[in-house]
C-alpha cells in the first residue's frame, strides 16, 4: 500500500523566502505593495488596482500588508480629490465662456480692430 503524503503546503499558510539583502522574510505582495504605494503619488488609477491585487495576495497568505492598505487608501483619495478639481474646473471654465457670451465677443472691439 502506498504511504500517506504529506501536503507541501497548508491553505491559509503564509510563505515566505528570505530576502538576500536584509535577512527578513519576505511574503506575498510585499514587493508589488511597495511599487503601489510609490505610484499612488503619480498615477493613482493603476497603484490602485496594483495595491488591491497586493492587498489580496497577502491576505490569502495570510499576512497584513500595510503598505498595499495605503496605497489603496492614498490612490482612492487622490482620484476623489482628482475628480472634485477636475468638476470644479469644467464649472469654473463653463461660467466664465457664460460671462463672454454676455458681452457679445468681439463686437465691443469695433469694425477697425481687424483690418
């Protein structure tokens, strides 16, 4: 009869490899946590996605990920403020070209302005 295996690894069980440079073991989505985080500053839209896969990853490891959670955090915030600046200047730009409309354009310059 055939021996029993052992399973090579358990579910919910966090594997790490020690880092070469600093001795610290290292787990899932730690690295693309830090790139997220770096990111979130620049271009919040893909350090969002790549925080929330970092973020997964490390919870199905098994370990908190802090630096995924803030870049998710950070990114989120910047691409609400983002959008608020962005709405605010469409309305902003909107009213003044209203304001122009009032005053006829080009008409109060005079016919002699052009030629």
């Amino acid at each position: 009869m055939a021996t029993p295996q052992k399973p090579v690894v358990e579910d919910h069980q966090a594997v790490t490899s020690e880092s070469a440079l600093s001795g610290k073991p290292e787990y899932p989505g730690q690295t693309l946590g830090l790139v997220a985080l770096i990111l979130s500053f620049f271009m919040q839209v893909p350090a969002l996605i790549m925080g929330i896969l970092a973020w997964v990853w490390s919870d199905r490891a098994g370990v908190s990920n802090v630096p995924a959670k803030v870049a998710v955090a950070v990114s989120a915030t910047l691409i609400v403020i983002g959008t608020l600046v962005l709405i605010g200047w469409v309305v902003l730009v909107a009213s003044t070209i209203g304001q122009f409309g009032e005053m006829n354009g080009f008409d109060l310059m005079g016919e002699d302005f052009f030629s």
